[in-house]
C-alpha cells in the first residue's frame, strides 16, 4: 500500500452518480483511505448507488490494474509457490462451487461468456465439468488470464461491446461489476449480448456484509451494491431478476448472488428511486464504520511491511490467515 | 452569446413549455434579442429553450433553437465558433447547403456531417445542447477551457441544463442547500472552481473539453475530445510565434455583424489586443470601432487610474476619436453591489469586477454587442508577479540552488514576507491548519461546525499549494485561476448584454503556452517576459516595460471596509451562521486595518446568502 497513489488516471469530478447520473442528493461520506487516492464515498439519494467518486478515465483504468493493482493489493500477488497461492485462495474450490449453482441451468452446447475471468479458474472447471459448453470471455489482464484455465477452450474477446447482439445464452460476472466504472452501461451490453431468455448471473461484495473497517473501500471497487440497488441496476438494463440476495453458498457469505433472465423484448429504462428505508439503511451502515487510532496504526503497520518485506511476503501472510476454505471470494 | 436552456423528464408525461419558459426569463440579459423553444416529439419529454444575442447573422432566419432539415437534429448554443468559415467550407466541399451566415448552422451540420468529432475542430467558445434525432440522446458540451458556463442539474427523474443555475432554480421553484465542501474551500482558497461542484448541492458545472450524452433511457456518457498538450509534446513559444498566433486570434475575434469594442486598461495585455484589433481592421465586419477605459471620479484613486496612459496609447495609435472614458466612484451603493451579487450567482472572489459590471453596461448603451479584452493572459502568461516569483524562489531554495534563489530575492519584485507565506506549505499539516484558521481573516470567519465538518479538506488543499511554479502556471490556466476569472466575466458581460471575446484564450496559443517553460513565460524581474519580448518593437516602452501594478477595478479590491456591508449584514438569516461567524466577521470589517484582506471571501458567502436564501 503506498503512501500517495498515482492519481493522474482519475477522471473528472463530474459530481453525477456512477450508476444512475444524478447531482443532486448525493451524500458525501469520507476519502477514501486505503490508497489515499482522493476518492470520496458517495451515496446517491435517488438510486441509493453507493460509489467512489471520480473514477477512472478509460486509460487511466487500464493503467491503475496493469501497473498499480497487484502492488496495492499483497493478496494478489504470489510469493514463491504458485501452487500455494491457488491453494490458500481457493479460486478452484469456489469455483466448482459457482459452476454447481449454475451449470443444471445451462443446455448442452451453450455459449457462456464471462466478464473479467481473472486467473480462469471458473472457465477451466466449467470446460472440465462441462465439455458441451462453448467458452467465452474477457480479461483486461492478458499475462495471468490463462493461468488457471487447464485444457479449456477460450474464445477471449476485448470486452462485451465487441460480441455481436443475442450472441450467448449465458453470461457471468464474478467480483466484476463492482470495478468496471459504467454498472448500467456494462449491463445494458450484457443484456445486448444475450438471447431472448439468455441467463445472466452476477456476483458482487454486499454493502451489509460484515465490513468492520474503511479499508474494505478501495480504488478498485468504484461501486457497492446493497440487494435494491443491484436489482434496480438489473431490472433497468431490461433484466428479469429471478433471484437476488445473500449469496446461496456459505462459503461465499459476504457477497450478493443475482440471477435474472433476459426477456425477448428488451426495454431499458432510467433506474427507479429507491425507497427512504433502503436509502437510510445504507446511510447507518455506512456511518457505523469510522476510522480510530487503531485503523491508523493497523495502515502504518501494513505499508512498513511492504517496504521492508514486498508485497509478495505480505501477501503470503494475509492468504494463510483467509486461506480457504473460508477464505475470500475469488475469480 | 446568448442563454440557453434543455430540460429532459424521464417521468410520466409531462408539460414542461410553462416551467422552461420562466426560467428562459431569467436568462433574458444574457439574450435581449429573441427567444424561442422547441419541444421534443418523441419520449423522453425534452425542451430546449435559447435566448439569443444576435452577432453573427442578425436576422431572424439564424434562430435558435435551430432544426437541421436533413436529420431533424436540434441545437441550442451559447458562444461563438470564430473559425466558422473555414469550417463551413469543409461542410460545403462535403455537400451541405447553408442558408445563414451563422456559425450556429455550421455546428448543426458539422454534427451530422462529423459527429463528435466536430468538436476538436472548432476554434471558439461554446457552450451547447444537440438533441440528436437518430439516437434520441441529448449531447451537450462546452469548449476546451470552458469559457461559456453550462450547468447541470439532474435529480434522477428530470435532467435539466443551462447557461446560469438561476433558470435551473427557476424551473425547480427554488435554489438547492449551500454547498459546504464548496464554501470551505472558497474561504480557504478563494477557489471554488477546482472540481465541477457549485456552491448548490447538486448543480454541476459541466466539465469543458468533454462531450456528454444522455440517452432517452437515462444513461450518461462522457468522452474527452480535447487534452491539453504536456512539455515535450509541441513545439515551445517564441516571441515571433507568440506574437503571430496572437495576431491571428485577435483577427478571428474581430469579425462580427455587429459593432466591436475593446477593453483598454491601459496595461499590457489590453494595449496588445487593441493594437492588433486596430492593425487586423480592413472590413466594415472586420472593425474595431470603440475602446474603453474605466476610470474613477475620485482624485484620491488616481494611483489607481490608468487613464491618461491609455489616452497616450489611443492617440500614438492614431485613433484618439474611438477611445471612451467611462468614469465611476469607486464605491459603489448597497443596490449596486447586491445587484451586483445577484447577477453573479455565486460568491466571487475580489469586488474589483464591479469595474467591469459597469464598464460593460456603458459600453452596451453605446451600441456595442462585441468587446474583445484581455483575460486570460495574467494565467497564461505568468502575469502575477507577488504569485509567481516567490515560488520560483521556493523551488530554487527546494533543489539546493542557493545561488540562484539569492538572485531572483535580489530583483525585489515581491515582499520577502510573500516567501515566508509560500513556505508555510512545507510545514506539516497539523501545523499549517491551525496557523491559517488564527491568522487568515476568511477562515477566521469560517464558523465552527463547519470549520469542523470540513477541515479534513485541508490536505488536498495544502498539496495544491505546493505545486511547484510549472504545476502552479498550469493549474492556474485549466483548474483555479482562470476559470474563476471566466465565470466572473462571463456573468458581468453577459448581465449586460456583451459578448466578450478574449484572444487570449484561442486554444492553439494555449497550447503551445502550456509546454513553454513557466520561467520563461514570467521572466526575473517582470513578468510576462515573453509577451513584453513579443510586442517590445512595436508598442510603446511605457506600455511594454511598465510592472504591471494596476488594473480594471483596482481601487475597489482595497476599499473593503468602505463598502456599504453595514445594513446588507443586518436581518442575515440564521442559517448563515453553519457557515460564517457573522458576528467576528461585521468585528473585523469594523477594524480600521481591514482594507485588502482575504475578508472579503467572507463577506461575499455573508452577501450571497442574504440574496439567494434570505
């Protein structure tokens, strides 16, 4: 974690919400203090969107997780052993998981896209347990996209915009739309993507998930979803929501889980205003996280081990205390 | 130059003519000479509503809104494109018939014809709204320095854009709560321009340089078409270029059909634009026909009164019959500067503006619509002697260079104790914050909830007042200085019906300023060094070698205690006092030793409160 992060890729305050692009209501809560980016926590009083404010340009998005990413985040970053790595993250063991909610609803032959596939954990057990499947994806970064993909067969594309209209019957975003800076513009090309009763299925952090400290809000997570505000996010893309709340899989406590259909007359529409209750909830969440002496300290601690040991021996540490099972979600 | 208005609901239907048409009203002296609105058929329910000052092509054919035949496409638009004719050319090459003499029908087709990509070819100052027929989105911009203002304001259900947040406040039916994060930072700095935040909640301003859309189901989009060059990029300035670029800016600005003024101070920058506009005059719509100069009635502001300088200049030039003395007593009446409050919207940082407030109405009353005036140049080109030469020393004595920190102190162009005040920057924050919140009198009027609420801004306002002189030049330019000087001039201007075309702000001369090296555009012992260098062999020497000391509305920014603040501090309302201790602040003003202080900041937020929300 360094102590002043390269801000030259964040974009114009233009004071809109990320998710709906409203001004005014927007609550303004603290900076953001894991990266000491600059970036405010803002919550918005019509959606109930709750977001890092600026975000990133396009090209300072690709900058911050070519070069920044993996050194902000010890986590990410393996030290000496990959094989421990994979083991203590447990990318395949929650991937097998994901695929078993899924794969029943999926026919044979089905093309099946996912967005930000990360190391490729999730395509390499669904080419394994369901060779029928054709496989697609996207991954902005190319050096460890096929890491984890065994023998499966990816057919990787730039990004959803480039896939051709009603393309695929699935689609899949695992802890993705939380770092894309456009939620509804990324949902509204999975929605173009997919056929007429096309299934899409979304994993993201829960904003009243158990969260106790302000580091859980960084640079790379722009938005944070509560059960209404991904719903609404779904549903004005044009989605049928099928399901959408606490994650169906304990081991992935913390985290949302939607599920939604696309219908075959697709009608997008400006996201709806969320109810007081929802918009209050959030706020009292929110408020209930301040920021002591002891996070202080805890901070200072953390970026003197990375000066003295790397990021690769923190990151060790970190993966042995959350190894898996029970571990953090992973791609 | 004219005011304009676009209103998206995404609601149920809804009639919105009647709530666009006020709040086209209050847009009326920005456009005296015609209104019109059009209305959308097609859902979402969008108007657009235009005030127009009439300058390029006066007749009635060259309205606004303005509806392309081919597309269906609409446009509203405040500003003007100055390379409208080369453009319209290009169009004419490609196909396009005209039918106006109008730069507004050359954005119209230039849109269909290249899309977003008009907006880079473009050499002018605009702010606009395009409801695009084929995708239904509505697509607004602003030029690259953002010279005309544009606002938005979007509430979920309803988006609504406009030149000034009064039409905004009029369509709403009132004004949004007093921005805190805004205000702080004003007292603070005398900055509110920094981010795209008002001092409303929740109106923004739109940010320049960027293309925006809003779709018909509500979603927003936002690309850069322009990005400011970094050293290295273009090629620097010289004099000879310098002067060359400057010569053609101020030829492009002087065409117009209607007659042209310019501002003369007598400084520098303004004896420049009105020579060159003088030299550039060929065309009865290619002339320049009046300069103005603000003077005061008051013998004992005569330190103040460039005047006779300027009379100097007019008659070495040849043309002492085009130049007008308008003069005012400095201080003005309690009427005055609340109007003067009102038309700007938000609290302004020097009361000096008044000149130009009055300068401009004079100048209208004569028949003139087109002033062309020096902004921009004090940003660009290093103008600021007491701003920029101590940091040049700050950042000799930061990389060791004693030497040279020891010469540049030796031209005494600042007070030693403006380097004491720079290096206050360097200490650590738990230090600088209470020395400021003691010792600077605005934010020793800043009351203590908010003062608490916000202080934790104070880090990215100490990182800012570190920027070494490069970063500070350019920061000046694109972030604080400048557009604080643009929104002051723009309101004052257009309050009185002007359009003001600054040169100074043609974005090729820009450019190539901003990878010029900051030393080399102040200088050591002047400032502006390249511009005096540029113009040395065919001005005056009193004009090219005098320091710049003066300036429109000099005497007012030093008259603080004099102004008629008593009676406009009394029946404040209470809510005021979340923001400023209005009672340390009438103490202050009360002090015999308050004349030019940072005071006025508070006074400013004390007086626009009192407008907007008593």
């Amino acid at each position: 974690m360094p102590d002043t992060f390269w801000q030259r890729g964040l974009a114009n305050d233009s004071g809109q919400c990320r998710l709906c692009g409203a001004t005014l209501g927007q609550r303004h809560f603290w900076t953001e203090v894991y990266a000491n980016s600059g970036q405010q926590l803002r919550r918005c009083g019509h959606c109930a969107g709750v977001y890092l404010a600026p975000g990133f340009t396009d090209q300072g998005l690709d900058e911050f997780y070519a070069e920044h990413y993996r050194q902000l985040f010890p986590a990410e970053v393996p030290w000496f052993s990959k094989e421990r790595f994979f083991s203590w993250r447990g990318d395949r063991a929650v991937a097998q998981q994901r695929l078993q909610l899924i794969a029943p609803q999926l026919a044979p032959g089905t093309r099946l896209f996912e967005l930000g596939s990360g190391f490729g954990a999730f395509l390499g057990e669904a080419a394994a347990q369901r060779p029928d499947l054709q496989l697609l994806a996207s991954e902005p970064d190319v050096t460890h996209c096929s890491t984890l993909l065994g023998r499966a067969q990816v057919h990787f594309v730039a990004g959803l915009d480039t896939l051709e209209p009603a393309s695929l019957e699935g689609l899949v975003a695992f802890h993705t739309l939380e770092h894309v800076t456009a939620p509804l513009a990324t949902l509204d090309l999975a929605a173009r993507a997919l056929r007429p009763d096309g299934q899409l299925w979304i994993e993201v952090p829960d904003l009243f998930g158990d969260w106790t400290s302000r580091l859980f809000v960084h640079p790379a997570h722009l938005s944070y979803f509560c059960q209404e505000s991904l719903r609404n996010l779904a549903q004005a893309a044009g989605f049928e929501i099928l399901s959408c709340g606490p994650h169906p899989l304990p081991s992935l406590h913390g985290n949302l889980w939607l599920h939604a259909r696309r219908p075959a007359a697709l009608l997008q529409r400006p996201l709806h205003a969320e109810t007081e209750q929802t918009i209050e909830a959030i706020d009292n969440r929110i408020m209930r996280v301040d920021w002591r002496l002891r996070d202080s300290l805890k901070a200072l601690a953390k970026r003197t081990a990375m000066r003295l040991l790397g990021p690769g021996a923190v990151g060790e540490w970190q993966r042995w205390r959350h190894r898996h099972p029970g571990g953090e979600p992973q791609k | 130059m004219c005011g304009l208005i676009a209103v998206r609901a995404f609601s149920a239907a809804q009639n919105l003519e009647p709530s666009v048409r006020r709040a086209l009203a209050s847009l009326a002296r920005r456009g005296p000479d015609g209104e019109g609105l059009a209305t959308v058929e097609q859902a979402p329910a969008t108007v657009l509503g235009h005030r127009r000052l009439a300058i390029y092509d006066t007749r009635s054919v060259a309205a606004q809104p303005m509806r392309c035949p081919h597309t269906g496409n609409s446009l509203v638009f405040n500003g003007a494109i100055y390379n409208f004719r080369s453009l319209r050319d290009e169009l004419r090459a490609a196909g396009c018939v005209f039918v106006t003499d109008s730069d507004t029908e050359v954005l119209l087709h230039g849109w269909r014809i290249w899309g977003e990509a008009l907006f880079a070819r473009c050499n002018g100052m605009w702010a606009l709204v395009i409801w695009d027929a084929a995708s239904g989105d509505l697509v607004f911009c602003r030029d690259r320095l953002g010279v005309k203002p544009l606002y938005l304001c979007h509430d979920g259900q309803t988006a609504i854009l406009a030149s000034e947040i009064s039409a905004i406040a009029e369509f709403r039916g009132g004004y949004p709560a007093p921005n805190p994060e805004t205000l702080f930072d004003f007292l603070v700095t005398s900055y509110s321009e920094q981010s795209q935040a008002t001092f409303f909640q929740g109106i923004q301003a739109v940010a320049p340089g960027q293309v925006y859309r809003l779709s018909r189901s509500g979603r927003s989009r936002t690309r850069a078409y322009h990005h400011w060059p970094q050293p290295g990029e273009l090629e620097p300035l010289t004099p000879e270029a310098l002067r060359e670029l400057l010569a053609d800016a101020v030829s492009l600005r002087l065409r117009a059909d209607v007659p042209v003024a310019s501002l003369l101070s007598g400084g520098l920058d303004s004896s420049i634009i009105t020579h060159l506009a003088l030299q550039a005059s060929d065309a009865p719509q290619h002339r320049l026909q009046g300069a103005f100069t603000y003077a005061y009635q008051e013998s004992e502001h005569a330190a103040f009164d460039e005047s006779a300088k300027a009379t100097a200049f007019m008659h070495a030039s040849g043309n002492p019959d085009l130049h007008r003395i308008v003069r005012f007593a400095a201080i003005p009446s309690a009427d005055e500067l609340m109007h003067l409050v009102g038309m700007q919207g938000e609290p302004f940082a020097t009361p000096s503006i008044l000149a130009g407030f009055r300068t401009y109405r004079t100048i209208a009353e004569q028949g003139f619509k087109v002033v062309l005036g020096g902004e921009g140049a004090d940003e660009l080109l290093g103008g600021y002697t007491l701003r920029y030469h101590p940091l040049a020393v700050r950042g000799a004595l930061h990389r060791g260079q004693w030497r040279q920190a020891a010469r540049l102190m030796g031209h005494q162009t600042f007070p030693r104790t403006l380097l004491l005040n720079r290096m206050i920057w360097d200490m650590p924050l738990a230090m600088i914050t209470p020395l400021l919140r003691r010792l600077r009198p605005s934010v020793q009027a800043i009351s203590g909830d908010l003062w608490a609420a916000q202080r934790h801004r104070m880090e990215a306002i100490r990182d800012n007042a570190r920027m070494d002189l490069e970063q500070r030049l350019r920061d000046d330019q694109l972030n604080s200085l400048l557009p604080r000087v643009l929104r002051m001039a723009d309101r004052t201007s257009m309050d009185a019906g002007i359009e003001l075309r600054s040169p100074f702000m043609d974005y090729r001369l820009i450019e190539r300023a901003l990878v010029t090296p900051a030393a080399e555009r102040v200088g050591e012992q002047r400032s502006k060094m390249l511009l005096r260098s540029a113009f040395r062999a065919e001005l005056p020497a009193s004009v090219v070698d005098t320091p710049k000391n003066t300036g429109f509305g000099h005497a007012e920014q030093f008259l603080l205690r004099r102004l008629p603040w008593e009676p406009l501090l009394e029946d404040l309302p209470a809510e005021l006092g979340n923001v400023i201790d209005v009672a340390s602040l009438r103490r202050r003003l009360r002090d015999p030793h308050t004349e030019h202080s940072t005071l006025w900041q508070a006074l400013a937020v004390a007086l626009w409160y009192r407008r907007f929300y008593a």
